[in-house]
C-alpha cells in the first residue's frame, strides 16, 4: 500500500521581479505520509510560506512561476491540473490555515456565514445543512454553535484562529497546511490550539504540514522535521534525528540560539550574518558566508542531499564523504 500522500520532487519557485530572479525554493523533495505531521522550520524568507502557497497553487504569477518540479498529491500531479481542477483539490484533498486570524477572515461576514460558504461550494448539499454541518464544525474546535452568528470582531485572537481551523477543515481535507498558525496568539491560547489540532487531527487522520520557527512548537507537534535554508532542505529526519542527534551546522546554530530550561547561559549564541539573499544566492553551500567548517570546496560546490540514517538526510559536505566516522560526529558536537 502506498502511504505518501504529497510527494514534492525537485520544486523550484522563482519570482520575476523588475530588480530580478528571487530564487525562492530551490529544488526541494519532500514526502508525508498519510496521518503524519511534519514542521517545516526556518528563518523568515527561507521559502517555507512559498512552497506551501506552491503546494496550494495560489502563488501569484507573475511574479512567482513553478519553474520546474512536481508535486504529487495522492499520485496526482497537481501542477497539471487545469484550475478547474485544482479547485476541486483544494478543500476537498489539501487546505491552508493562513499565517494572520486577524485578516484571514471576511469582517462583514458572520462566522457561521464563512464557514458554510466553504461547505456548499465543496460537498454536494443544500444551504441547510451548509449550516448545520458549519455549526458542528464550530462545535468541534470548542466554539458554541450560538456564537456562530457573531461577526469576526467581537472574537479573540484564540477564537478566530480556531474559526480559521474550523474552514481549513471544513470538508475534512486529507492534508492541511498550517502556516505559522499560533504566532500571533500568546502562549496559553498556543497551547490551547495545539492542544485541538492534536486532536482533530487524531480524529481526521489528516496529514499535516506545520510551517514554523518555532521548534518548542515543533516537539510538540510534529512527527518529523524538514530544516530549510535559503529555499532548500538541508536537512530532514524523525523528531528524534533533528532534537538528539543534529547533524547540519545550521540547524546546530538554530538550537544554539534557543534558551534552555535546564541551563545557566548568560548570552546567547545567534547564527552569525544575515540569512542569504534569495536574489544574490551564494555560490557553493549556499550557508556557507555563515559556517564556521566553511572549505574551499563549501565555497565553489553544492552539497548533495545525503543519508545519515533511516530517514535521517543532511546536505553538507562534512557527511558526504564518509557519512559515519567519528570525525563528522565531532564536528556536530
Ligand atoms: Fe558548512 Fe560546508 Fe556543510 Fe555548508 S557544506 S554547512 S559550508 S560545512
């Protein structure tokens, strides 16, 4: 039985601007598998937002252009699509909680109405039970039916991201993409979310793409972990893989520069200089400007993605090599 649900094979996304090409997603592969939740985690413009805009085809072209690649959902091509298609696709097999709750929803809309509108363009039923089933949805992420009749204003931030929640799932989609989804939300409302995406996603069985930069959110949440940098994946693995045995020096520097309960540190270690400009990517490893292993060879190649493990993939020069000797560990350490 085949268990992927999205395949990514080598997807490029530029934007054709008037000052240039922003190289924005830089031949990534990516697969999660049915019922699996993974983070995709890195710095602001590391091109996580634009590959799930990609996955969605809602990229605004131009500028943006899907320059070469394919994504697989359920074996489909979706790039092949016609839009007719792909908006059958969206709801019914993939949705996307956007990053803001505070713009994300209509303001001269009720809640109910924003809901059930998601229901009668996507399933074959009658304005009734639009509403009926909106107001079970409502239910289900923790908001009564009765307050489905208010507008998105008289609604906390916590609220309006669980209406959110509630149109992303609306038609039971077999994969969400939740972008940032509790960024704006203080901590307790955070938790409270993540708390209710655990379980709806227990009680859906869907797959999840949970884009953050927050990897506390990411030991809570997610199976597996896909680490990018300036459009790439450098590297991938199991929650285990990436927390306890971390490989890249970017992701060593992404830990380094996160506060730990459990140690006195006066200062903390920031990942020195400024994350690559897309349009002025450097040659080479393209963290190379900011490693401190950085060779000769950093400078002038590429890394190719390379196994360390079961699922465990990093692409640097130091594990290519001779991917288990001691020496690669130590330099982790
Ligand atoms: Fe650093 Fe070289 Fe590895 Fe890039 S390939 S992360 S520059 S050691």
């Amino acid at each position: 039985m085949n268990d992927k649900l999205l395949e990514i094979k080598d997807l490029d996304i530029n934007y054709y601007t008037s000052e240039g090409v922003v190289k924005a997603v830089n031949g990534i592969d990516l697969v999660i598998n049915k019922g699996e939740t993974i983070g995709l985690v890195g710095e602001t413009g590391a091109g996580k937002t634009t590959t799930a805009l990609g996955i969605m085809r809602l990229l605004q072209s131009p500028p943006a252009k899907i320059d070469g690649g394919q994504i697989l959902i359920d074996g489909q091509d979706i790039l092949k699509l016609s839009e007719d298609e792909m908006r059958m696709v969206r709801s019914d097999k993939v949705s996307m909680i956007f990053q803001d709750p505070m713009t994300a929803l209509n303001p001269v809309l009720t809640v109910i109405d924003q809901v059930a509108e998601v229901i009668e363009i996507h399933q074959d039923v009658t304005t009734e039970e639009s509403f009926e089933k909106a107001g079970e949805m409502l239910e289900k992420v923790g908001i009564p039916k009765e307050r489905g009749k208010e507008y998105p204003h008289q609604f906390s931030g916590g609220m309006k991201q669980r209406v959110i929640i509630a149109i992303a799932l609306a038609c039971n989609p077999h994969l969400l993409l939740a972008d940032e989804p509790t960024t704006a939300l203080d901590v307790t409302i955070q938790a409270q979310v993540l708390d209710m995406m655990r379980q709806l996603k227990a009680q859906f069985n869907t797959s999840v793409l949970f884009i953050t930069h927050d990897l506390g959110v990411v030991a809570e949440i997610c199976d597996k972990v896909a680490i990018m940098y300036a459009g790439e994946i450098i590297e991938f693995g199991t929650l285990e893989d990436i927390f306890e045995n971390t490989k890249h020096p970017y992701t060593i520097g992404l830990f380094n520069s996160i506060p730990k309960i459990d140690e006195d540190v006066k200062v903390l270690q920031p990942i020195e200089g400024n994350i690559a400009d897309p349009m002025n990517l450097p040659s080479g490893c393209r963290f190379h400007p900011r490693c401190n292993h950085a060779s000769k060879k950093c400078k002038e190649q590429l890394p190719k993605s390379t196994s360390i493990g079961d699922e465990h993939i990093v692409k640097c020069f130091l594990y290519e090599t001779n991917q288990k000797s001691q020496q690669v560990i130590n330099y982790a350490k």
